[in-house]
C-alpha cells in the first residue's frame, strides 16, 4: 500500500533543501508526497534550533498534531533536522508521542526508521549519528518545480563561532563533487529551472579535492538553460582573490553577495572567535566593491552579545555607516545551550539594553536602504521574473542581478523569463520597474 509523507520545513534555506532531499529519498522507497499533514500518514517537522523561539513554535505546531495523530491510528510523527539533533532525548520526554528523532545527516536511514516505527509501538527511534562525509551524493532530490531550485553543496561548519549552534547539530564540513553539483544543475535546468542557489554554512569554504568555491562557480555556469546563478552564506574569511576574480569573469552569478559581519568591534569579534577584525572585514569589502562595483552587499548583525558596551556597539553603527549595506538582517545576542558562548560568558548586557540597540541597528540599516534603492531609481537592470505579483494580477515580480525585489508594470511575460527594464520607483525594500523595448 502507498503511503504518504509531508513534511513541514523550519528555519533556513537549507532546511528547505534538505525536506526536497527527503521528499526524494522517500519517493524513491514507494511514498507519495502530501499536500498538506492532514492527509499524510507521515508528519516530519524539518526543525531549526538556532533560536529558542523556533523551538518553542515547534513545540507548539507538536501539540496540535499530537491530537491529529491521536485521531489517526498508524500515523507516524517524526522530528528531523537540527532541533532533534540538539534536543534529543529532552524533545521524547517533552513530546513523547512523536515516533521519530531524526538528525541531519541520518536522512538516508530515514524510510527504515519510518517503516520501523510503524511497526513498532514503543519508544521513540533516535537516530542522530553525525558523519563527516555525508553529502547526500546520488540521491535524487524532490524540487518543487519553480523559476528557482537550491542545490546543498556543502554541510556542516568548522568555525566555531562562540555563540553558534550549527556546528554542533551538522557536523563538519564537507563537500559535494564537482561533477555532481553539475549534474543536479543540468537535471534542473531539465525540468525548466532558470536559477539556481548553491547552498553551503559557509559556501565558500566549498572544497572538493583540489577545487575550490570559485572552480565549482566557473563549472556551473557552464551549464545551458540556467540564467543566473546565486549562492549563500559566504564567510569572510574564506572569500580570496581567485573567488573575486571568478565573480568578476562570471556573468551568470549574480551580483549580491550577503557576507555576515556580526559585529564593528574587533574586540567583540575576537571573543565571537570569528577569525578576523572589523579593519580586515572593511579592508575586505573595499576590494570587492574595487572589482565589482555593482555588487549589492548585505549582512548578518548581532547586538548585546555578552560583553558588549557602548563603546563596542557604536564600532558596530560606524561600520554600517561607513560601509552602507544594501541590507542587513540584525539580531539581538540570546543565549543556546551547548555553545561556547553560553558555556563560559554570561548573558550579561540587559534585554532593555540590547532592544535599544536593536533599533537603532535597524533605524539607521532602514535609512541606508532607503537611499541604496531610491539610488536606483532611473537606472536600466535585468530582471528574471518569478510570476504574477500576488498585489496585483497584472504586475510581474522579479529580482535584479543584484537581488532587488522588482515589480514590473502590466504587460505580457513568462514566469523564468529575463526582462530588461527601467527602474522607476523604489521603497525601502522594492524597486518598480517597466519594460524596455526588447
Ligand atoms: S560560520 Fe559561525 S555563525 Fe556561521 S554556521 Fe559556522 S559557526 Fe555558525
């Protein structure tokens, strides 16, 4: 008898690739995929755990479907992804009615488990073995077909940063073969893909047996029928001359780049154990801006990290000041058990005092964000469009090169087509844009 699987993803890009990944796995082994978790006779929630609030949403999303299950004699419930990998055993005893622990790189395992704990009405199985060289190489993968589709190139982080949980629920990092990367893109642009995103923790560490993030970027663009090409998150450290000279050379990738900062305190930076100083992260975005002046650049943010002063926190503003991002996702400081940070510094600048932080960080981002996209206003770019914009029926939404959310006025287009256009209003989030003559 065919049986159904939903799974519900969590957190980030890379979840969302990993619940495709096992979609696929899963199809492979006879299961359909379901529309929705009320007609599944498998739940998976793919998890995040890189904050305490998305544990507690999950936390809550089980509840509901505990009485879902208890409704549906056989169903099988199961938590995968890097919250089982971090909770563990404390996940059974909150929710011991869920029949599966599944960490990230168990998926493989994942359909024995399911046809195991359909047949076994005891204990929860608990698989969350890390493994250093899984990548997951010739599963085929389940996308969900669309204008744009992730390929995983690389798991897992070897940074360690103070106040990180990844490091601990992926594992090491490790690498995709070049030669399967290529293959997966060519199936996408197969099936209609137009752009695809390579997916790693710290993407540009990617290294495979003597190739590293900027041969694996020149391989990819070789392939026909994938217009653009994107990848995330980058990390400082790991983003030399040859990869510069790569985006320079490759009119495929698009010209946005998110290069997470933290922090404009080097003294901060240092206790975060991010490897370099606010002075090489400047001197860093000077040369990329050198080669590639119409880059947009945003970036990640902490404040209220333990430690941090006044002092410290004005360092962060002069950097977004100096530097300009086109955009910046910021974040207070909290805490998460089983990192470095929380093991050995207290969590000691008050929750008044990061919230004003906070603001400020998000003020000031909001105002240079503003002028980045009224900036545009006038300018020719090259939009590849998603489809029809849901405000408007008539309007077309697409990105520029450089990742600016663009609505197109009326006309007639296709989903995955490249427009040129003129961009003629902005907001602080949006361009507006009209089509040029073809
Ligand atoms: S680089 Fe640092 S912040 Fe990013 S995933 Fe690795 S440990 Fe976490």
């Amino acid at each position: 008898m065919s049986r159904s699987v939903f799974v519900e993803t969590y957190g980030c890009q890379m979840n969302e690739a990993d619940s495709e990944l096992m979609a696929g796995l899963l199809r492979h082994r006879g299961f359909t995929v379901a529309a929705t978790a009320e007609e599944a006779d498998v739940v998976l929630l793919n998890t995040c755990a890189v904050r305490e609030r998305a544990e507690e949403r999950i936390f809550g999303r089980l509840g509901w479907l505990k009485s879902m299950k208890a409704a549906k004699p056989g169903m099988v419930l199961g938590v995968t992804g890097c919250m089982a990998e971090r909770m563990r055993d404390d996940l059974v005893t909150r929710a011991p009615y869920v029949d599966l622990v599944v960490g990230p790189d168990a998926y493989r395992r994942l359909p024995d488990l399911i046809e195991r704990a359909r047949d076994v009405d005891d204990d929860p199985l608990i698989d969350v073995r890390l493994d250093r060289n899984e990548t997951y190489q010739g599963v085929q993968v389940e996308r969900v077909p669309g204008v744009s589709g992730w390929v995983t190139v690389m798991r897992g982080c070897d940074k360690f940063c103070t106040f990180c949980i990844v490091p601990f629920v992926r594992g090491r990092e490790r690498s995709l073969p070049p030669e399967e990367v290529v293959s997966e893109v060519e199936a996408m642009a197969k099936a209609g893909f137009r752009e695809v995103t390579l997916l790693g923790q710290t993407v540009s560490s990617y290294y495979e047996r003597g190739r590293d993030f900027a041969d694996l970027l020149k391989a990819v663009s070789a392939v026909e029928g994938i217009a653009r090409i994107r990848y995330t998150s980058p990390y400082p450290n790991d983003f030399g001359e040859r990869l510069v000279d790569a985006l320079a050379d490759l009119p495929k990738v698009g010209q946005y780049l998110h290069l997470p900062v933290q922090s404009g305190s080097t003294r901060i930076l240092k206790d975060m154990r991010r490897g370099y100083t606010a002075e090489s992260y400047r001197a860093l975005v000077a040369r990329i801006r050198d080669r590639l002046p119409n880059h947009a650049i945003s970036t990640d943010v902490i404040v209220g990290y333990p430690g941090e002063t006044d002092e410290d926190f004005q360092q962060t503003m002069a950097l977004m000041r100096d530097l300009r991002f086109d955009s910046a996702f910021t974040f207070a400081y909290s805490e998460r058990d089983g990192t470095q940070a929380a093991r050995n510094r207290p969590d000691d600048v008050p929750e008044a005092v990061k919230g004003e932080r906070l603001q400020q960080i998000i003020a000031l981002q909001e105002s240079i964000s503003r002028e980045k996209y009224a900036a545009m206003i006038g300018r020719e770019v090259e939009l590849l469009l998603n489809g029809r914009s849901r405000k408007n029926e008539a309007c077309f939404v697409g990105r520029t090169s450089c990742f600016k959310t663009t609505v197109l006025a009326a006309g007639e287009f296709e989903p995955g087509q490249l427009v040129r256009a003129r961009v003629t209003d902005a907001t602080s989030h949006t361009l507006f844009a009209e089509a040029l003559p073809a």
